[in-house]
C-alpha cells in the first residue's frame, strides 16, 4: 500500500471515528459518571469491537452480512436493544449527590469494558462499512497478510486513539469547569439520548 493512499484510508477512518453516534454517548457516559480510568478503558474495548470488523471484513464477514439480512437484522436489533437497555437503567437510576471521583467511581471497570466493547460489536453496520471502505483501497485478489494487518491496526489505532482524546478531554472539562457532582438532570438526558439513539437505529434499518 502506498503512502498517499493509506494517508485516504486515515482521513476516512477519523472522519468515521469522530462522527457522533452511540459510541460517543458510551465513552462520554463512563468518563463523566466513572473517570478518566473507565472512559479509557470503555475507548480501548471500543477500538478493539471496531477492530474486529475491520478484520472480519477482509475475511468476508461483510459479504456475508450482505447475503444473509436475517443475521444483519438480529445484530442491529440487539445493538437497539442494548442502547434502549443503558438509557432504561440510567433512567431508572436513583440521583446521587456523591462526588464524581475516579476513586468513588460507582460504573466499574468492567462495564465500562463491556458497554465500549458491545456498542462497536452489536453494530453490524461497521462490517458492511469496512467492506466497501476496503474495497476502495484494495484488490481482494493481491491482499497480501501486511497490507491486511496494516489496514486492521490503521483502524484499531485511529478509532482508539480518537475515544481516548474524548475521555481525555472529558476528565480535563469536569475539573476546569467544576462537574464535581453528579447532575441528575444530565443523567436524565443522557438516558433520554440512549433510548432516541436505539429509536433512530431501528427506524433507519
């Protein structure tokens, strides 16, 4: 792969990293209520979903999704459900007064793991991305295993590096301005954006 074109695939790959969506909301959801710690850790699992996708999409997983809408509907049905099951639980969640400490960090590391994770994995819309980003830069019939590892760690990093800035860039926000304490009113409307995001993953299918 030349340099000119893996510079195309890095813009491409930011543009879709920064866009805002339901990856946004998760990472931003752990940085606020768990720390830097768990906004990070919800950023590494993330990169790690989208990695998976960029790997099966050279392997053939995107085609396949393709030929069979059944299993393509499943999974974007349950990465709803699981959008609309994080908004219900913040909803439901009773309002807490306690300072937003990483120490006292009431999400635990391994949520933060697993939503980062579930949110990349259960959107089987980054398969199909992947499939035709890829095919814009390669030639399926000389993908040599360098070019491949090189495209798939392009992704990870990119995608990684951008939700760590965020978690970054959220923990910098709360001490400059002073978010100390939870807000249940922001709580709210983060639940309240969670289950709109799973709304709007159904209605756009």
């Amino acid at each position: 792969m030349t340099l000119p074109l893996w510079l195309s695939l890095v813009a491409v790959c930011i543009m879709g990293a920064m866009s805002p969506g339901p990856s946004l909301a998760v990472v931003l959801k752990h940085s606020l209520h768990g720390g830097m710690k768990n906004g990070m850790l919800a950023a590494l699992s993330h990169g790690i979903g989208v990695g998976f996708y960029a790997c099966a999409s050279l392997l053939g997983l995107g085609a396949l999704m393709t030929q069979l809408p059944t299993l393509y509907q499943v999974l974007v049905y349950g990465g709803a459900a699981y959008l609309a099951y994080l908004g219900i639980r913040i909803l439901l969640a009773r309002p807490s007064s306690q300072t937003l400490h990483v120490e006292k960090a009431k999400p635990s590391p391994r949520a933060a793991l697993q939503d980062g994770f579930a949110i990349a994995f259960l959107n089987p819309k980054l398969a199909v991305f992947f499939l035709a980003l890829f095919s814009q830069f390669i030639d399926p019939e000389n993908l040599t295993f360098q070019v491949g590892l090189i495209m798939c760690l392009t992704v990870f990093v990119l995608d990684t590096g951008w939700y760590l800035l965020v978690a970054l860039l959220t923990e910098i926000s709360k001490k400059r301005f002073g978010f100390t304490k939870a807000n249940p009113w922001f709580e709210k409307l983060l639940g309240v954006i969670f289950i709109a995001l799973s709304v709007r993953v159904v209605v756009t299918l």
